[in-house]
C-alpha cells in the first residue's frame, strides 16, 4: 500500500510531499516528492492517560468511537474496574481490548482500594501489584492517588513503587496542589507524572523540578485554559489526557480538539503535535509508529490541519476508521459485576441539619470541591443546597447523608453506581423520596445512571461493574445524552452532571467529600465530626 500525502515531520519540523509505502502492517519507505497534497500524513494522537470506564464503554466500544478522531492509542488506568471487582476486572479490560485494533497500553492499579476510609468492592495488595507489573501487557504502575502514604513512606505504598522502579516502568502520580518541600519528596520516590494540576502556578512548579504533565480536558475536570500557556516553553515535558470522558463529548472529539485548541491560543504547530503524539510514546516507551520508516504504521491523514477533523485512521497499516464512519466491528461482552445490596426506604435518606452544617461545594470543571459552613436554617433547596447520599452497594450499611451546594437541580434526584473510586452509589436530591426512587432504580439495574422526577424516571443500565454497558457506543451516547438533558431541565447548570456527581465520593481530591463512611476532609485525611 502506498499513501500519498504532505508529511508532517514533527521532529524535523517540516511538511513535504512524500510518498509512504506500507507492507505487513509496517512502513517501509518514505520517499518525498516534488508534489503538493491535499491530504496530510502525522502520527495518530495518544490520550495518556484515561480511565476507559469513564466513557460508560467497555474498551472494544470505546476504540470504535475514538478512532474517528485519529486517537491510536490510549494509556488508561483499569483503576475503576479494580476497585469493583479486583484483578478479574482489570484482566477483562485487557481481553476485551485485544478484540479489537487499537493500541491499549494497561497499568497495574496502584490504589485499589484508594483510601481506607471507604468501602470498596476488591483490594489489590502489594503482591498482586508486583504480580500485575512482572506481565509484559501491563505498561506502568497506575497513579499513585495515596499521596499521603508516599509522604509517609507507608510500607505497602513503597513495596509497590519499588517493584515498579526494579522493572523499569514507571510510575503515574496524582498530587492535586502538592507543592514545596512535601511536592520534592514526592517526586523523589521515583513518580513521573502528575494529571492533577488545576493552576499554573502549581504545574510550572512540577515542570521546574522535571516532572511530566498532563494537561488534561474531561467531561467534568478541566484544566486546559488553566496550563496550555505553558506548551511552548515546555512542550518536551507535556502530554494530552481526558482522564474521564463520557460519551456524549467522546462522539465529538478526543485529543484533536485539543490539538485545535492549543494552535487556536497561538502554540506552535509542531511542539503541539509533539505533545499530543510523541512525548507519551517515548515516555512510557510505547510500540507505536511515530512515522517512521520500519515503525508500525499507526498515523491518520487530514485534509484539515486546523481544527484536525480527520479523515482516516489506520492502525498497524489497517484502515480502521473513514470519512466520520468507524470500520472496527462490535465484539461480545460478558458482563462481570459486583454488586449486593436490599432496595432502600424513604427514611434511609431522611437527614437533619446540624446548627453549623458542613456544605460541599460542588465546582463545574473541577475535580476539586470547596467547604463552607451553613446555618441548619439555610441548608434548603431554595438555597440550592440539597441532600447528598452515599449507598454502600457491596453489602448493606446504614446510608451516609450530607449536604451539597451547586448541584442546582429544583426538582427529583439523580444517581449513579459510577461513583470514583469505590463505585458505590451517590445520589443528590431536593427530597428523601425522590434519592429513595433514583437509587432503587440502580438497585434493580444492578448498576447505571438515574434520574427521577414527578413526571417521569429513567434509567441506563450499566451492567459491566455498574461501570459500563454492553452496547454499542452510539446507543450508549444517545441514551447518556437523553439522561443528561433530563437531569440539565429538572435545573442542574453543570456541563456534565453525573460526571460531577461522580466525583462527588472521590476522598483523595480535597476539600470536602462523601464517601459511605461519612464526610470526609480531603487535606487531613479525617472524618468531620
């Protein structure tokens, strides 16, 4: 197979007429031409790093919609899946991945579960780390979430980066606002990278010390307007990720809307693509084609080196993706879960207000909350403040209440089992009847999204772990999309309210979170009493 095309030459930082000839899946010559394209040749992007089970699409699924957008590759963390259902949910990520052609580069979780201070559905030990990071498939130790026992040299944490150091794969980070003297121990410990920045300031900080990071732009976290001033001066030491993207914004673009992005704000053109194509690859030394002659040929090919709408992707010299259709076939799925808990009572939701209440503070765009302190009076729905719940869904426990604000929502309640990092359910409603309904509804799907309202309720079953469906991508994004609107007309102004809801549990994130224990303060690790 030849293709004829301008070549982008990132490393060169050049475009030339060339002709590339493929055989077996692998480039064996570029021959440059005296001629103009209308097409141009570059590598495919990379999304380093992305937790698949975010996008409420098994890997096989998720491949088929990402390669529309010239994504080859993806270094995504199984951590979701682990905390669910263990070793046996990360080797069905990685089964399942394999049925199809696309480049999944899978870690061994290093968090699972990510704090002790929650119910979990697995633990992962030390061992069975090390036991994951000595398989060939298995590319790197997964974010390193328990900063604190990093910083404390906690044994188990240590055991696992050690293995990870002796095997020569390197080691993820998650340190939101770590800076200073607890920022260098951290990266002493041998952790390369961090997707957790959410201020300049506190990336640049990161890159002076010679960390990796990841600008990244979910459905819900995203912190791209934030960092993307730093990519010239620091173009060598940056990546692209989503970290968790739904489908509704997958079917619309992945990391080529942010390489239109980054040359719209006036960044280099080939620094750009070397951050959105080349640095994962040669940071976790990854077997994809950077172009090259005798690489795989993984590359896409544009008409549109502006705004990046692709026009096809091949994969190991295999055209996998054409003029906005996807050429990957569905596979079968096997569902696997882990999911035991009665249906709930309207009282399980039934919560008083202390004299000074704890309120989190829900921020669109962030992972991140605020904490403020509310008068019992004024933690009403009038004042935008509603119920928060968190279900135990592995066994039943008493329901852990609290309050949220910003979730804006004027009627009914919305859930979901996706809920970081344990995945039990969260639920945010204006009254105990409504989260009662919502959840019940989750209960009977054994895992999914909800929402309810006087007028109607609906559901998406998410029987793959209460993570993810079985279906076909398009199908998922379609009801996703119908869910989404439904919780956006009841009053929520969030660009993404169930992927904020989500992270509504994530203890690790500061400041104040829910998990099925009880509130919790994210900078001192402890209960709120």
């Amino acid at each position: 197979m030849i293709i004829r095309a301008n070549l982008v030459d990132i490393a060169s930082a050049t475009i030339f007429g060339a002709e590339v000839s493929i055989e077996n899946g692998i480039i064996h010559a570029i021959t440059p031409t005296n001629q103009t394209y209308t097409q141009y040749i570059l590598p495919g992007f990379i999304d380093a790093h992305v937790h698949i089970e975010s996008s409420l699409l098994v890997p096989s699924e998720f491949a088929r919609m990402a390669v529309l957008h010239g994504t080859v590759a993806t270094v995504s963390d199984p951590h979701e899946i682990a905390n669910v259902c263990g070793l046996a949910g990360v080797e069905f990520m990685m089964q399942n991945g394999k049925q199809v052609p696309f480049h999944f580069f899978f870690g061994a979780p290093g968090c699972v579960p990510a704090t002790p201070f929650e119910t979990a559905g697995a633990c992962l030990s030390a061992a069975d780390v090390e036991a994951l990071l000595k398989r060939d498939d298995i590319r790197y130790l997964s974010e390193m979430m328990n900063f604190p026992g990093v910083l404390q040299d906690d044994a188990e944490v240590l055991r696992k980066m050690a293995a990870a150091h002796e095997l020569g794969k390197p080691i993820d980070g998650h340190a939101p606002g770590l800076r200073g003297d607890a920022l260098k121990k951290y990266l002493a410990a041998g952790i390369s990278t961090d997707h957790e920045c959410f201020t300049l300031e506190e990336a640049e900080e990161k890159l002076k010390l010679g960390m990796k990071v990841l600008i990244r732009e979910g459905s819900a976290a995203r912190n791209f307007d934030a960092l993307i001033p730093l990519l010239d001066a620091y173009h060598e030491q940056l990546m692209f990720c989503s970290d968790d993207k739904h489908p509704d914004s997958l079917a619309l673009g992945h990391i080529n809307q942010l390489v239109a992005r980054a040359l719209a704000a006036g960044c280099n053109f080939f620094k750009t693509l070397q951050v959105a194509c080349i640095n994962p690859v040669l940071h976790y030394q990854l077997p994809v084609g950077l172009l090259q002659v005798g690489h795989p040929a993984d590359f896409i090919l544009t008409s549109d080196i502006k705004n990046f709408t692709v026009d096809e992707t091949y994969i190991r010299g295999n055209c996998v993706a054409k003029k906005g259709k996807t050429l990957i076939a569905s596979v079968p799925v096997e569902p696997i879960n882990h999911f035991s808990c009665s249906a709930k009572r309207v009282s399980d939701f039934v919560l008083q207000p202390k004299p000074q209440q704890a309120v989190m503070v829900c921020l669109d765009g962030q992972l991140i909350t605020e904490k403020i302190w509310v008068q019992a009076a004024n933690c009403v729905p009038e004042q935008d403040i509603l119920a928060i719940a968190v279900v135990n869904r592995y066994a039943d426990a008493p329901v852990a209440c609290s309050f949220i604000k910003n979730m804006g929502i004027k009627s009914g309640a919305f859930a979901s089992s996706v809920a970081h990092d344990s995945h039990n359910i969260v639920v945010v409603g204006v009254d105990a009847e409504s989260m009662c309904r919502a959840v019940n509804l989750l209960i009977n799907a054994t895992g999914g999204l909800s929402a309810v309202n006087t007028a109607e309720e609906m559901v998406l079953p998410l029987p793959v772990a209460g993570l993810m469906s079985a279906a076909d991508a398009w199908q998922v994004e379609q009801d996703y999309t119908r869910l989404d609107l439904m919780v956006k007309q009841m009053g929520s102004g969030l660009r993404a309210p169930f992927m904020s809801l989500s992270f509504m549990a994530l203890l690790v994130i500061p400041h104040l979170k829910l998990g099925d224990k009880g509130l919790f303060d994210g900078d001192t690790f402890t209960f709120v009493s």
